[in-house]
C-alpha cells in the first residue's frame, strides 16, 4: 500500500538532516524534492535515483500562476503515486511543516485517501535563528507571523517580545503571482509596525547561511531603512522588544507574593 512521509532537510546542506529523514530517503519508492538550492538537489540525487522536483511546477518565466494553483498540482503530484502503491518521501527544505503548506496539505488528502501518511520535523530557519543571534526565545517570547497575514488580518502585537515576519520579501502580495514586494507595500508594513514601534527601532534582515561556508546574514538596520532595504525569498525580518517586562501586579496579590519574592 501506498504511504507518505514528509521530511525536513534543514537549511544547510546536508549536514542539518537527521538520520531517520535521510533514511527515508534513501530507502523510498519516489523523492519529491522542494529545496532552494542546486547544492541540495544534487545531493538528494546521490541518496535517490528517483527524485522528483516540485519547484518544475511553479510559474515558468514570463506565465502568470498563482502560487495555490502550483501547491494543488505539487499535492496532486505526490498522491498519484500514493495512490500507485508507492512509499512516497517529501523532502522539503527547512521543517516541511512549518510555514510550508504544501506537506500539511499532501499528508491531509493521504490520510482522508485511508493511506498512512506522516510527517518528520527539521531544522527551520527559526531554530537557525536564535542560534545565529544568540537569543534564546524563552526569555521573552517570541510571536511569528507570515507578513502578508500580518498586513491584511488584525493580529496584535506584543511589544514585550520578538516578532519574527516570515516572507517578509513577498509583504503585501495578496494575488500570489509575484515573487517580490515593492517599496510602496513595505512603507505601508513600516507604517502599520508603528503602532508599536518607533521608526528608529532596529531590526535585523535574517538570512540562515544554507551551506556550511558561507556566514549568516544578520544586518541590523532601523525600521525606517526597511522600504530599501535589499530583501530576497529567503530573508526573514526579526524585530526585538520595545519594551521590558512588567510585573503583573494583580496575580502577584492572588498568589501573595512581592517582587522581591520572585527567583
Ligand atoms: N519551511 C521553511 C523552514 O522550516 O524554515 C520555511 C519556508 S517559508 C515558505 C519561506 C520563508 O522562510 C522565507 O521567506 C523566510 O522568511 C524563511 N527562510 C527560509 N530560508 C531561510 C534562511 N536561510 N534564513 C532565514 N529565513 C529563511
């Protein structure tokens, strides 16, 4: 019977895959692949003599696609061969799972399909991130948001945390046809971060080194210089906290205990 498994390959080539997702993938009937780039897919041709890329389905130059049109026929893709009995590996770049819907989509259609689908987690840029900027989240939080939702939706945003602006490239791009932003739609960003933000505030343009060589990109600049800024696909905007913790007077009265108390 035909089965399913999504795995992450990490952000840097080969080296942050774990052992059981590279097992998969050795052993699996057909790899689809969805990695940035040439470095990883030809190493996932030397685990796999049939290893299939998704980005083939994405816009051509110059042809108009939406980008969920393109995620329907990469599921469309890989259930067929589900559905042709086969064991089916998803190698995603990153965690398949995380701002990443096609996986999510393909494991859903499987499982209502009666076949066994699963998912494996990877290394995200996320996890890259507080690794880079030597930051550990749990100090004060951390809110992530895909830009585009963060524009077009009424998120709130906690001041006392990081916020972390996926995609921040494509801020803005309701059609899903354009791989790029302008600079009209990230002054708008910038106009909307001041509710909580001051136009001085810095922030830091992300971008995880994707093979072993290379440094990350961490650039702080202030939120006014982000409508200029250089920003590509894989840039992800950080905005630190702009205010300290405060204690909360209230639950410290029910739990009878003052400020000097706490460890
Ligand atoms: N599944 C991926 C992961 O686990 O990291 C995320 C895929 S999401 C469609 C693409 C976005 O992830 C980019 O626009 C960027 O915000 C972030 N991203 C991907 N590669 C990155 C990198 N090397 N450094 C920083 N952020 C990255």
């Amino acid at each position: 019977a035909g089965r399913l498994v999504c795995v992450g390959t990490g952000i840097q080539l080969a080296g942050q895959i774990s052992p059981i997702s590279q097992s998969y993938i050795e052993t699996a009937d057909v790899v689809f692949s969805l990695v940035t780039d040439g470095f990883s897919t030809r190493w996932l041709n030397e685990l796999n003599d049939d290893v299939r890329s998704l980005q083939t389905f994405y816009a051509k130059e110059g042809e108009i696609k939406s980008r969920r049109q393109s995620y329907d026929e990469m599921v469309e893709a890989i259930l067929s061969q589900v559905a042709a009995g086969k064991l089916v590996v998803c190698a995603f770049y990153g965690h398949p799972g995380v701002f990443a819907c096609v996986s999510h989509m393909a494991i859903k259609q499987a499982k209502q399909l009666g076949y066994k689908a699963s998912m494996l987690p990877g290394i995200s840029a996320e996890a890259c991130l507080w690794a880079d900027i030597n930051v550990d989240p749990g100090n004060v939080g951390f809110q992530s948001l895909e830009a585009t939702q963060f524009l077009l939706y009424n998120h709130v945003i906690n001041p006392y945390s990081y916020l972390l602006l996926w995609q921040i490239a494509l801020a803005g791009e309701h059609t899903l046809t354009q791989f790029s932003t302008t600079e009209a739609k990230l002054n708008i960003l910038v106009e909307h971060l001041q509710q909580w933000y001051s136009l001085s505030h810095e922030v830091i343009i992300y971008e995880a080194a994707n093979v072993a060589f290379q440094q990350p990109r961490v650039e702080t600049i202030t939120l006014a210089e982000l409508p200029t800024a250089d920003l590509n696909a894989i840039s992800t905007l950080v905005v630190p906290p702009v205010a300290q913790l405060t204690l909360n007077q209230q639950i410290l009265t029910k739990l009878n205990i003052t400020a000097a108390e706490i460890g």
